[in-house]
C-alpha cells in the first residue's frame, strides 16, 4: 500500500515536470513570435517610409530600383499579412501543447 502511494507521487512528481517543461515551451515560443512579429512590422514601416520620403522629396527613383522596391514592398506586405494572420487566428500550437499537458 505504501509503495503504491510512492508511485503515484512519482507519476504526479513526473507530470508535473513535464507540465513545467511545456510552459517553458510557450514562452520561448512567445518570446520568439514577439521578436519575428516586431521585425518584420519594423521592416515594413522602414520601406514605407522611405518610400514616402523619397516620393515627397521629388527624388526620381531609377526604373529599375523603383521595381525592386515595388517588389520589397509587396513581399512585406505578404510578411505582415501572414504576422497579422497569425496573432489573431493561428493558436493550435499552443492549444495542442496545452492538451499534452493534460495528459
């Protein structure tokens, strides 16, 4: 009867632990996703604005690079649509990591 409550500590001992280990996993993930999230809105503000500046400084933009820019601007745009796409609609990571838990 003892030996069955030591068990039972240990296998709870052991849940435990792993519970810890999983929410250590969510805020590493969070961290990073805050990091991702602020460079790449901060990447997208910066092409922007200089762009801004550029068009109301009446700086003539070469053909070529007017492209590339064009090109940059669209790419960050698909960046920033993916960063807001995410914080609003994709928690099942963390929803499945949260089940485990429970296990």
């Amino acid at each position: 009867m003892d030996n069955n409550n030591v068990n039972e500590y240990h296998i709870q001992d052991q849940k435990h632990h792993i519970n810890t280990e999983l929410i250590g996993i969510i805020k590493y993930r969070q961290a990073k996703k805050w990091l991702i999230s602020i460079a790449v809105v901060a990447l997208f503000s910066v092409i922007l604005a200089l762009m801004i500046y550029f068009m109301s400084s009446g700086v003539d933009v070469m053909t070529g690079w007017k492209e590339i820019l064009l090109l940059m601007l669209g790419g960050f745009v698909g960046s920033f649509a993916k960063v807001i796409d995410f914080w609003f609609n994709n928690a099942e990571d963390d929803v499945k990591l949260l089940e485990h838990a429970d296990d």
